[in-house]
C-alpha cells in the first residue's frame, strides 16, 4: 500500500446539476482554477456529489423571500446553501 498524492484546486465550481421535479437535486461539484473566466479542473479530478431529498428538497423549493428567490426556481449560484448545509452535517 502507498500514500495517494492528491491535488486539489484552490476553486470550486458547481460542474453540473439535476432536478427531478417534485423530487431531489442532484449535485456535481469540481475542484480546480478558474482561468480567462473558464473553469479547469485540477488533474486528477476527483468529483464531488451532493443529494438533496426529502425534507431538505421541499423546505429549499419552498423559496427564500430574504433572497427574492421563489417558489420551485432556483438558479444555479442557490444550490450552495445546499452544498454548505450537507458538507455540515453531523453523522448519526
């Protein structure tokens, strides 16, 4: 067995995301650095992936009035609230 040597970028970046309407969100997340507005993806690339389902899926399509954001829409920049709120999660 040996050590794996891993890079990471000093960015990340919402690489892709689905939405299962009425259902969950599905997240991809990229670590890399952003260039002339591009995103590169550190090599090798290890993604990240982040589920939002159940309770958490409907409390976030409910909207966010603070935010202006309504009901069932989101944009792409919203799903970080998400992405923070699953990386903080305690283990059962």
């Amino acid at each position: 067995m040996r050590a794996k040597i891993q890079v990471i970028g000093s960015q990340e970046d919402i690489i892709d995301y689905t939405h299962s309407i009425g259902s969950h969100i599905t997240i991809t997340i990229g670590h890399g650095e952003r260039l002339d507005g591009v995103f590169l993806p550190t090599f090798p690339q290890t993604y990240e992936s982040v589920g939002i389902m159940g309770a958490e899926y409907n409390t976030f399509m409910l909207g966010d009035p603070a935010t202006g954001r309504p009901a069932g829409h989101f944009r792409s920049e919203d799903l970080w609230e998400l992405i923070d709120a699953f990386r903080n999660r305690v283990p059962a």
